[in-house]
C-alpha cells in the first residue's frame, strides 16, 4: 500500500510575488479567500489528506523508521530502518552502527559528529605562537629619509 499524494499546500500569492515565501500559515483574515475555501485558490490541509494508519510515519524506502539512543535497543527490531538520536555522542554512535551492521539494519544517520573546537572567551594565545607582524618590522631596507 503506498501512500496517498497530497497538494503542495502554500499561501496565496506565493506564486506570484517574490516576496511571499513558499510555505504554510493558517490564513486568519475575514477577507481570505483562502479561509472560505475558494477552489481558485488552491487546496487547506484537512483530515481528507491524511494517509492510512499502516503507512503513516514509513520512511519512503519503504520501511518504518525507529529512533534509538543506545546499542541494547537494537535487539529486537526486524524490517526496520534505524535513525540515531541527535543526543547521542560519538562513541555510542560508534557502537549503534557497529551492531547494526552486524544485524543488517540499515542506520539513516550514520555519521560521526565533527567536534568544532573553539577558543574560549577569556583564552590567551598560546605561547611560542605568532603574533601579528610589526609594521617596523617590514619596512624596504634602504636610505631613510
């Protein structure tokens, strides 16, 4: 069973004038067109577009998608596809993927997180560094004046 295709449910004049953003909002004003369902005016998010319960929340591979925190969880899923927590640090995302491909469960998010690493507000520079050049220091050799 697939899922059902809905309308691109946008705001009027999206189209039409660049400054009007391509998105979603509940139209409020008493004048809306939108509001009183004019057909001209394109489709509403209603209860009618809502998909059937045995394919809502399936991931467009086909599957459905469960999120987990830690290795354990792992344990009993089948015909699933797995999403990591975005709260979970390196080395437990290290050992989700691990065990996962040793189930054969396909992770959506596998990647380690990249650390940035940043100085802090008050830090010195470290010592032995480079600092900025004088401007002395880089004059042409030659005759002063």
């Amino acid at each position: 069973m697939n899922k059902k295709k809905k309308p691109n449910f946008i705001i009027p004049n999206s189209k039409s004038i660049m400054r009007v953003p391509s998105r979603w909002r509940k139209p409020r004003g008493i004048d809306n067109k939108k509001r009183i369902r004019a057909a001209a005016h394109g489709a509403s998010p209603r209860i009618g577009h809502k998909n059937s319960g045995l394919v809502r929340f399936m991931h467009p591979c086909g599957n459905f998608e469960v999120i987990v925190h830690n290795p354990a969880q792992l344990e009993s899923l089948k015909d699933v596809v797995i999403r990591i927590s975005g709260s979970v640090g390196n080395k437990k995302r290290i050992a989700i993927v691990k065990r996962a491909n040793e189930l054969k469960l396909r992770v959506l998010n596998p990647a380690v997180k990249q650390r940035e690493i940043k100085p802090k507000a008050g830090a010195k520079a470290p010592k032995g560094g480079e600092t900025k050049p004088n401007a002395e220091a880089k004059e042409p050799k030659g005759e002063k004046k």
